[in-house]
C-alpha cells in the first residue's frame, strides 16, 4: 500500500498532486501514459475529464479512460479534423482495400475459368490411360 503513495498515477503528477489511497483514477491513468494524459487535459479540460470519468460505471472506467487518451491522441496528431480525420482515413483505407479485393476475387474467378477446360481434359487423359 505504502508503495501506492510514493509513486504517482498520470493525473495527479500532471495536477502536481500527491498521489495517495483516495486518488480515485490513479489505476485508469498510469505514469507511463503521462504524454496523453497531457493532451487529454488540453483537449477536454481536466474539469471536463473527471466528470467524464466519474459518470461512467466502474465497470467501463478502463474503457473510458482509453477512449478519453485515445480521443486526445488523434486530436494532437490531426488537430483541424481529429477522430473525424482518422475515421475517414480508415474509411477511405477500408474501400480501397474492398476494390482490391473485388479485383483480385475477379482475376481467380478468371484464372479458375481457364484453368478448368485444362483439368477436365487432363483428368480424361489419366482416365483413358
């Protein structure tokens, strides 16, 4: 427990806070993800965040903690369109991929297609020898 007190979660270092047993957020905001949880504050507010976080149930505070770092993440890369921008990239990237594929699904079908008077020949050869 003691080792809990001395070292600090993200959201109390970044509130030059000390971090003891009543820091209620300290597991869903580690040290490590300081860089976020800096970009979160800017993008939400650190008002805005804990209210956030204190109105979802304790089973989704996890989620909603990857989602509020998340969010600020894709914000400090794209700052004009955000998670719209990464969705649409997504998006653009998905239907690409879908016309390759349609693509390549067309060229198997054709290469099936003239392969197929080969093989039934080839297994009428084997059947008469």
């Amino acid at each position: 427990m003691s080792e809990q007190r001395n070292v600090p979660c993200g959201l109390c270092r970044y509130q030059h806070k000390r971090h003891d047993l009543s820091c209620e957020f300290g597991q869903y905001f580690p040290i490590n993800r300081l860089r976020e949880i800096e970009s979160a504050s800017k993008f939400f507010g650190m008002a805005n965040l804990l209210r956030l976080m204190r109105g979802a149930e304790p089973s989704q505070r996890q989620v909603m903690a990857n989602s509020i770092l998340r969010e600020a993440q894709m914000w400090a890369n794209d700052p004009i369109h955000g998670a719209l921008g990464h969705i649409l990239t997504l998006s653009s990237h998905i239907k690409s991929v879908g016309r390759e594929l349609k693509l390549v699904n067309a060229m198997l079908a054709h290469c099936s297609h003239q392969a197929t008077p080969q093989i039934a020949t080839t297994v009428q050869v084997r059947v008469l020898l």
